[in-house]
C-alpha cells in the first residue's frame, strides 16, 4: 500500500485513494441564524466511486473544532457501519487531523468524541488521517452546508 501524506503535508486536491483503500473526507457547516450545524461524510474508492454518503444536521455547536471533531467521529461509525476495514480519513480541521493521529489520551474540550473515534480506528485493519484544504474537501463541504436546510439523517 502507498504510504499517504503525513497531516504535516495537507493536501491541495482531492485524490484518489490507493486499491483496496476507501477514503473518507469529513466536514461541518455552522449556520448560527438557523441554530443548526450541518453534517457531511462522502466515501469513495480507488477509482473515485462513492460508495457512501453521510449527511445530518444536529443542534448548533458554536465551537467550529468541536462541530469538526462531531464529524469525524461520525465518519469513524460510518466505516462500521459499512464495514470499511482500510480507510483514510480527510478532513480540513488540522487541531481535530492532530488530535485523531496523536499517540496520547485526548484530554480537551472534545476529548471523549477524538477518543471514542480512535478506538473505533483502532478496530480496522489499516487506517490513517491526513488534512486537506477546504478545495481538495468541497463535496463534503457541499454537502454539510445542503444539511443546513434539511432535518433527517441520511446515510
């Protein structure tokens, strides 16, 4: 398996992920005036097929790191809940990026979710976490943003 970028080197566009790899970026909307926060997780192949799309709103978390890391908790369940057994999380927060590939017990604001997330990672065969920027994320993005205006989970 190719060695994926280390969360030092965020990436700029989104790319595919190696063969028998699913790659899963993650993001949050805040949408104060409606008092919501958006949800939204979209997994894809090797050759760039979406095999999974998660999309929710939630009551507003006014803490966008905190919105970031509800998300990728929620991406970590998703890879259960699908039975993805290698994957690579993406996701343009790089404190939540750090705090998911950090060795220690996360004791912050939003510890219990990062780990809660690592122990589900920690079940799969392969995984790693990277950052991207907002461009190489903008479907997740596209889709927490359409959950702003829609109120049932879809998966």
């Amino acid at each position: 398996m190719e060695s994926p970028p280390r969360a030092e080197q965020s990436i700029k566009t989104w790319e595919k992920p190696p063969l028998g790899i699913v790659k899963l970026n993650w993001d949050a909307a805040i949408d104060v005036g409606r008092q919501k926060m958006g949800v939204g997780i979209i997994a894809r192949d090797h050759a760039g097929n979406v095999l999974a799309v998660f999309c929710a709103s939630r009551p507003l978390v006014i803490d966008p790191t905190v919105a970031e890391d509800i998300v990728a908790w929620k991406a970590t369940d998703v890879c259960m809940l699908m039975g993805f057994s290698k994957v690579i999380l993406e996701g343009d927060s790089i404190e939540v990026v750090k705090a998911l590939k950090g060795d220690d017990w996360c004791w912050n604001r939003y510890g219990s979710l990062i780990n809660d997330a690592k122990s589900t990672l920690n079940s799969l065969q392969d995984w790693h976490v990277c950052h991207t920027k907002r461009l190489a994320n903008s479907t997740a993005h596209l889709l927490a943003k359409h959950r702003l205006t829609v109120s049932e989970d879809q998966l």
